[in-house]
C-alpha cells in the first residue's frame, strides 16, 4: 500500500467505497426489477453481497484477526472469500440471538455468562440445526445462482437455463435480503469507524 497514506486509512476508504457501490447495485437491482430484468436483478444483489462483504473483510483486517499479507488482495478480490465472509456474520448473528435467548430464559441454569464453554455449545447447537444447513446450503450455491442469473447456459442433463427464469419474488427476497444486511453493516462499521476517530 501507499506510504504516504496509512494502510487502516486504505482499509476505511474500501470500507466506504465498498458499501457505497453495494448500495447503488441494489439500486440498480431495483430498476432491473421495475424492466422485469429479475436474473439481472439477482445478479446485482448478489454483487451487492459481495461488496458488504469486502467491507467486512477489510474491517476484520483493521480490528481483527486478518492481517494484510501477499494474498490479502487475492483473497479481497475472490467472489467467494466475500460470499464466506457475510456467511460467517450471518451464523454470528444468529450464535449472539442463540445465546441471548437462551440467557434471558428463565430455565437456565446459573452459568459464566459468555464463557468459552456456552459459546462452543451454541456453536455445537447451531451448526446441527437446520438454520444454519440452510445457511449453508444458501452460500455454498450462491456463486451458482448468480452465474445462472447472467448467461444462459445448458447443465449437466442437456436442459437449458436463463436469466428469464428468474421471477420478481426471488429478486425482492433477496433484494430486502441483501439491504438489511447491508443497513446493518453502515450501522456497524462505520460508526466503529468514528468511534475510534
């Protein structure tokens, strides 16, 4: 990176180009949806994920455990690494709600409150429950499906696919998907950002 600008200052302009451009995919979706493009329009949503998910990937970098190294820009740079990225706040989420239910029960047992051990169990828990197959079964097919939604393309038994086949309900699910996602990343991060300013 530059020496004449810091690398945490890099990371923060990332951070900020990153879920700017995610808004205006999602913007861009919403026309696409008005054109009846919904393949298209998936698409978009999908590189909106991908945008949120190079911001928190860079965020990570500045307040976590990622460090710049010779494959942080391959990595920045790989579809997938963003998809992995937003999978993994995503099951987070979900682990914290987990956890704080089960807190606020009134049938648990006295316990360290957010010891190693309640963590590990609600990890145990959540990657046995159909929430989080779900979750993995969605991302692991994401690259897929936005593939689907940009070209035409025949698959393995001979049957030709478009992105005509997408429907408009596919698209506003994930459209308002993706946008709660990324309401909550400029929530988060950027006011992490000036808290530290």
């Amino acid at each position: 990176m530059k020496e004449n600008i810091s690398q945490n200052d890099v990371l923060h302009l990332v951070i900020t180009l990153s879920l700017e451009n995610a808004e205006k995919f999602l913007d861009d979706a919403q026309i696409l949806i008005k054109n009846s493009s919904y393949g298209h329009a998936y698409a978009f949503t999908v590189l909106a994920l991908e945008e949120i998910g190079k911001a928190v990937y860079c965020n990570w970098t500045i307040n976590g455990p990622l460090k710049v190294d010779d494959d942080f820009l391959k990595r920045l740079r790989d579809h997938k690494t963003k998809q992995k990225v937003i999978k993994e706040v995503e099951k987070l989420v979900v682990l914290k709600t987990e956890m704080d239910n089960y807190r606020k029960s009134k049938n648990r047992r006295k316990a360290p409150s957010k010891s190693p051990i309640e963590r590990d169990f609600f990890l145990a828990k959540l990657e046995s429950s159909s929430q989080f197959k779900s979750l993995e079964a969605f991302y692991g097919s994401l690259e897929k499906f936005k593939q689907l939604a940009l070209y035409v393309d025949i698959n393995e038994n001979g049957i030709p696919s478009s992105p005509s086949f997408f429907t408009k309900d596919i698209c506003d699910f994930n459209l308002n998907f993706v946008k709660s996602i990324l309401s909550s990343a400029k929530t988060s991060m950027l006011a992490h950002k000036e808290q530290k300013s």
